[in-house]
C-alpha cells in the first residue's frame, strides 16, 4: 500500500519513521447511528482527546495495511491503528502534511519504473479532480431532486392532481385549456381536499375541511421526519453548517458526513420543508454535499488515508483548490440547469428583472432595512441561543419528537389562515421580490390607476394603493410577527433545518412594507425636494420588489455575519447584478449594528454552544498574557503527567494511561534533568504495547520501555525490553513560557496544533491545548469558561 515506509526521510516534522495507517475514518460511513449528547460529563473528557479515568482502551482496526518497516523491534507486521484518530479527536495537521509529502515523492520516484507506476501517478494526479466531479453531479443531482420534491409535497398539503399525481400545482394546472387569467391557479385537474373529501369547494365547510387536511400532513411530515432522525440518523439534524466548520478545522466527528446521514439527511429535508415549518434548505444542502464528497473521497487513496487533504479548504485555500472548487460548482450548476427544478429555465431561484434603476435617495430606506437587519440578527442570536441552551438544560430536551409535534401544530394552525403565511416560503419570496407588472394578479399589485397623470414614462407608473394593497400589508405585518417568532423556535429542533429562507422571508416582508410606503410617500408628495428631481408625477420611480430584495439581504447579513459572501449569495439566488450597491449598503449596515451586540453570527454561537473546539480565524486576540499564564499545570495543580525515555516499565506506562485521562504524554530524558526529548500519543502508546505483549516473546509488565535511540544496558536476568522510539513525535511543536499568547493563538490557528508544549531553557514546564486556549479566550472576554465549554 502507498504507506510503506512513510517519514523514512529526516526531513518531515515527526520522526515516525515506520508509522502506517489507514484513517479509521472509514467508519465515518457507518457510524451514523451514535447519538452526541453534550450534556454529559464525559463530554469534556471526549473533546480533550481523552478516555474516561480507569477506563480501558480498545485497539481499533484502521483497515488493511502493509509495510515493509518496522514499528517494534523484531516485528514485521504494521500494527493496525497506530497514526490514526479516535471519534472527537483533533488531527495533527502537520503530521498528515507530512505524509502526503513523502507518499507524493515516493510516487514521484516510481512512476518512470514502468508503464503501471506511471498510470498510478496519473491517477493519483487526477483523483482531485474526479472528486471534484462526482461531488457536484451527485450535488446538483440532490439538490434538484429536493427542490422537486419538497414542491410536491408541499402542494399536497392543499390537494392533489388527478390527472397525474406526481405533478405540482402550479405543473398540473400547465396543460389545461380551461384555466382564467385571473384565476390561472384553478383547473379542473387540481383537486382541494375539500373537494375530493366532501364535494365542496367553496363555503364554510370547505375552508375547515381544507384547514385540518393542511394541519394533518403538516404534523405527519413533521413526525416521520423527526422519526427518521432519531430512528436510523442522530447527525441529520439542524443545519450542520457548525458541525461543518468544526470538522474542516480538524476534528473528527465520526459518522457526521456518513452515508447514512446522507440518506436521512435527503430525505427528512423534503419531509420538514414540505411540513411548513420556519426552516429553510440552503443550509442543510451544505452538509449534503459535504457528505458526497467524503463517501467519494474514500475511493482514492490520496485522500481516504489522510485526513488533511480531506479538508484542504479549511486553514488555507491553495490555488488548485480554488480551481477544483470552481469546476464542482460548475459540474453542479449543470446538472441543477438539465434538471431545471424551478421550471423557469434559470438556475437562480427568485430570478427578479427590474425596469426601474435605483435613485440615490433611496440609499436611505436601504440604510434602514439594514439597521432592521442588524437588529433582527442580534436579536435572533440571542433569543435562538437561549432557547437552545433552556432545550439543554431542562427536561424539554429529552423528548425531541413531542417539541418538533408542538412546534409544527402551531405553525400550521397559526399560518392556514394568512395567505402569505400558508405559501411556501420560497415561493412568498418569490412573489415579494416581484415586480408588479401588468401579468400580476396578487394583491399587492391591486393599485388603483390613475388617469389624470401628465405624463407615462413607463407602461405602469407608480399610482395610488388599492384597498388589496392595504390589506396585503397588514397581512405581512401579521406574517413578520409570525415569522420571526416561529423561527426563533424552530432553528435547533432535532430536524433539517436551514436559516437562509426564513431570514431572507423576514427581511423581504420588512422591505416590502418600506417599499410601498416609500413608494406611496413619493406618489403623493412628489413635490418634496428628495423626490423632486427624479420622480415626476406618473414616472415609474419606486420598485418595492427592489427592497424586499435589499431586505432580505440585510436580515441574513444580520444573523450570519457574512458581508461579500453574501452579496454574491443574493446575486446567485435573483440575478440582480445591477442593483450591487444596494445590497452592499444593506450588508454593511446590518453587520455593524448586529456587531454593536456581539461579534458572532449565529453559526459560531452554536458552536460556542456545543462546547465544538474551533479557533475563529476572525477572533482577535489582542490580551497580554503570556504561556505560562494558560499552560498547564498551574501552581495549584498535580504535577505534569510524564513519561522519561528509559526507566519505566510497561507497567508504569499502563498505569499512567489508566489513571489518567490525556491524549498524550511528554518524554523527558529524566526527572531531574526534565530535558524534553519528544511526546507520544496515548492512543500509540496504547496499540503499540498490546500488540508487542501479543507477538514479541519475551515482553512482560516488568520490561523496561526504551525510547531512547539505544538502549540502556540492563542485568542479564532482565525481561527483553520494549523500544517505542518508532512512535515517539521527536519534534513537538514548542514555544518558551515568555511567548505572548497572541502568538501562540495564531499558531495554533495556521498550523492546527493539537497541543504545544512549553519550556524555559529547554526544561519542561507545562502543555497547552486547544481546550485551554478556548477557555482562556473566554474569560478573557468576561465569561464563565466551564458553562460555556464543552457542555
């Protein structure tokens, strides 16, 4: 296998001169059905790299894998396991950096022996790209296949298709003669509930008929997909998009991006979308593709063996990943384009064609929308994170499939009789970006027209509100209160949920509201100095479509934080290129105000809820302090767990990973001396012993254990000793206890350290861990680090 003889050379960082392995993340693809409860106390132990005190470990088997090395003396076989990581561990970076090093040169090296080592260095040379490639046609396959779906079964809520039960509403009504403009959503083939059930289809009956059949499927969407999570699928659940950063950083959260996650993850989407609760699928599709692209990643070597170049992305993006990323979303965007899952030949879902250019005046209403959008994701961040944390805490949390069946009853009891609330929430988005022109019949087009304007500059000038404009707009008050409302309690529940739809709901309703008023404010008070210049009397001035578009926006701006992301998010989804300084006036303006709360977007609040060890690259770190301020242990503390390079026994060392619970142990030459000569990993230590007492005669608990390049010369009536310099990391990443934290803070951010040790003048002194740098990073910002980690 291509792990033969990995780091021989002396250049890499470690000195693991015989370490092969296969990533046991394989089981990645079949570990779906462990659950992850942070509320017990053995999650700190987890999140540390640890295993319970007293606890025993077990030798996992990484797959197959063959070496010619050697990692104990006098044994030929690889020990399975040794180099790889357990579940809620972090990865060495550099390590697996290293090991793609030497595996490219080694390649390298053979390909010119024959025509078969060439193949296999063009094959190793273009997996990247066949990565690429079947992520993003299984990608846009999923997508427009969840798109399709969730339609359907959102309509079947309301009735059913007779003439072909597979299509849509707005699909069967397509091929039928007998459909009206202004009632272009009725056809004979489309049939209500109410209709099929009692034979009604207007009147009082009807309305409660169709009003129960919509809260039934409503709750058994709910509760089949709450089931199906609970049931085969645990990591289906919420966006993902946290757990997503949290493992692009290097942690391994094993079964999260499995194929069973997939599955459930593809199919409950469509269950919890089409139920109508507050919760979009943009977010959880993120997780989708993740999950594609880490069951196809284990079909080539280059990246099922090592788990850095599996998330490349994360603490630095290489041109060639940029490249590849670019091609995936353009092998996506095609299959997404032949499947056409939207019906309108585009690949955007709200496509907006405005004839009106934007004003300079208007900078002020899309300052304000942004202000409001500030406002809601500060205030949604807070609210969200209470509730999820009260969900922790309490009992409540114990019975996720009654809060999903709660939550669901009152969404559709409270949203069937509003129209705007009852919609699907893309296509109320659809229709509030919309501009009104002279094929709309909502009822916030129902202007009334004005024959006396002096001049037409375009065919529909702005005119007068209607009374179905007014009533539509205390519709949409009533459809925001409830919006934002419902959305504060859904985002979390144990089902798919995405935040991008119902923040960009909330957002386009608000920017509605303000662009009819802005509008009717310029109509009858076109003489004001601020309208004077550019709106005359019946000009075309005012686009409301325009912001609930800046709208939308500016509230997800408010609740994720992103700035330029998002601007190119809004241009994917409506195609208004034009309309550019709008939406960045928007962005940054809700950005600041939300900022004037609290620096984090929603995303990194349930990371910091779920106790997740993520360093924020976009956290400063402008304290004081010093290493040997955070490092480990402090004066109150036991002494530092260690082990010396030549005069422990096999005993001592089990002992010591029995009564405690680190992931590794600094070498030091002696206890007097405490010169650092490397650190071994307790999980090596662990394999490696059991495997020696199973296949090296002679190895007993009363061996002396060698790290040391030679071994000391011991009484002749001694047991064999044990030599684990093989598995000893020579070159652990160091810094001296006057080192700002700053500094250190920053390297563990660009290198992805596990641990760092820290020494004055070459002597030992103490460890830091991305654990304690997380906690001391919160109370330095005023908090309780044990309420806030890993909990």
């Amino acid at each position: 296998m291509e792990s033969e003889q990995l780091f021989h050379r002396g250049y890499c960082r470690n000195s693991y001169n015989s370490i092969t392995s296969v990533s046991s993340d394989e089981e990645l693809l079949d570990g779906a059905g462990v659950i992850m409860d942070f509320q017990t106390s053995e999650d700190d132990n987890l999140l540390d790299g640890d295993t319970a005190v007293g606890t025993h470990y077990t030798m996992t088997n990484g797959g197959s894998i063959s070496s010619s090395t050697h990692l104990l003396d006098l044994l030929d076989e690889p020990i399975p396991g040794v180099g790889t990581y357990d579940d809620f561990h972090t990865i060495d970076w550099v390590r697996e950096k290293c090991k793609d090093r030497e595996r490219h040169r080694r390649i390298n090296s053979k390909k010119k022996e024959s025509a078969w080592e060439m193949t296999k260095s063009l094959y190793d040379a273009w997996s990247g790209w066949l990565v690429v490639t079947l992520t993003g046609l299984a990608s846009g396959a999923l997508a427009g296949l969840i798109d399709i779906a969730a339609d359907w079964m959102t309509d079947l809520k309301e009735g059913i298709c007779l003439s072909a039960l597979w299509y849509n509403h707005e699909q069967c009504c397509w091929g039928s003669n007998e459909t009206t403009f202004e009632e272009r959503d009725k056809c004979p083939q489309w049939k209500t509930w109410a209709e099929l059930i009692i034979g009604q289809a207007e009147g009082p009956g009807s309305y409660i008929m169709n009003y129960m059949m919509y809260i039934f499927w409503a709750l058994s969407f709910a509760f089949l997909a709450v089931s199906l999570v609970k049931v085969f699928a645990p990591y289906a659940c919420g966006s993902g998009i946290p757990e997503i950063k949290t493992i692009l950083s290097g942690f391994i959260i094993r079964g999260y991006l499995g194929k069973w996650t997939l599955m459930i993850k593809t199919i409950t989407l469509v269950l919890a979308v089409a139920s109508g609760l507050s919760l979009g699928k943009e977010g959880p599709l993120v997780h989708v593709a993740c999950c594609c692209g880490n069951i196809f990643s284990y079909l080539f070597p280059k990246y099922s063996t090592n788990e850095a170049k599996k998330r490349e992305v994360s603490y630095y993006f290489p041109l060639k990943t940029l490249w590849r990323s670019f091609f995936a979303a353009l092998v996506a965007a095609f299959v997404l384009r032949s499947i056409n899952p939207f019906g309108n030949s585009r690949l955007v879902l709200f496509y907006v064609e405005y004839h009106t250019p934007w004003y300079l005046f208007e900078l002020f209403p899309f300052i304000l929308l942004g202000v409001f959008g500030g406002l809601w994701g500060a205030f949604f961040i807070r609210a969200n994170i209470a509730w999820c944390r009260r969900r922790k805490s309490t009992k409540f949390g114990k019975y996720p499939v009654l809060e999903v069946i709660v939550v669901a009853a009152i969404t559709a009891v409270v949203a069937f009789p509003n129209p705007y609330t009852r919609l699907n929430t893309s296509e109320l988005i659809k229709e509030l970006f919309t501009d009104c022109g002279p094929l709309e019949s909502s009822s916030l087009c129902d202007y009334r027209s004005d024959m006396n304007a002096s001049k037409i500059v375009d065919d529909i000038p702005d005119r007068p509100a209607g009374l179905g404009v007014y009533s539509a707009i205390w519709q949409l008050c009533l459809a925001l209160i409830f919006k934002i409302i419902m959305t504060v309690f859904t985002f979390g529940i144990k089902v798919p949920s995405g935040l991008f739809i119902p923040s960009m709901a909330i957002g386009a309703i608000a920017g509605r509201i303000v662009g009819i008023a802005v509008e009717q404010l310029a109509y009858y008070h076109h003489d004001w100095f601020i309208f004077k210049e550019w709106c005359e009397v019946g000009a075309d001035c005012i686009t409301p479509g325009l912001y609930a578009m800046v709208g939308a926006a500016a509230c997800l701006g408010g609740v994720t934080r992103m700035t330029v992301s998002l601007v190119v998010i809004v241009f994917e989804l409506t195609g208004g290129l034009e309309y550019i300084v709008p939406l960045m006036a928007a962005v940054m303006t809700s950005k600041w105000v939300g900022d004037a709360f609290g620096r984090e977007g929603i995303y990194e609040a349930h990371i910091r809820l779920n106790g997740y060890p993520f360093l924020d690259a976009k956290e400063e770190f402008t304290h004081t302090t010093l290493a040997a301020d955070v490092m480990r242990p402090r004066r109150s503390d036991p002494p530092l767990a260690v082990l010396t390079q030549d005069n422990m026994t096999v005993d001592d060392i089990e002992s010591m990973i029995n009564e405690t619970s680190y992931n590794g142990f600094p070498v030091i030459m002696s206890r007097e001396s405490q010169r650092l000569v490397g650190f071994a990993l307790r999980r090596d230590l662990t394999i490696a012993i059991e495997s020696a007492r199973k296949k090296q005669e002679g190895i007993v608990g009363s061996s002396r254990v060698c790290f040391a390049q030679h071994t000391p010369s011991l009484p002749a009536e001694s047991p064999r000793p044990l030599k684990l310099r093989s598995i000893l990391d020579m070159s652990p990443f160091t810094v001296t206890d006057h080192t700002p934290m700053e500094i250190v803070v920053d390297i563990f951010r660009k290198l992805g350290l596990r641990q760092c040790l820290v020494t004055h003048n070459g002597r030992l002194l103490g460890i830091i861990t991305k654990k304690d740098i997380l906690r001391h990073m919160a109370q330095t910002a005023n908090q309780d680090p044990a309420s806030i980690m890993f909990n």
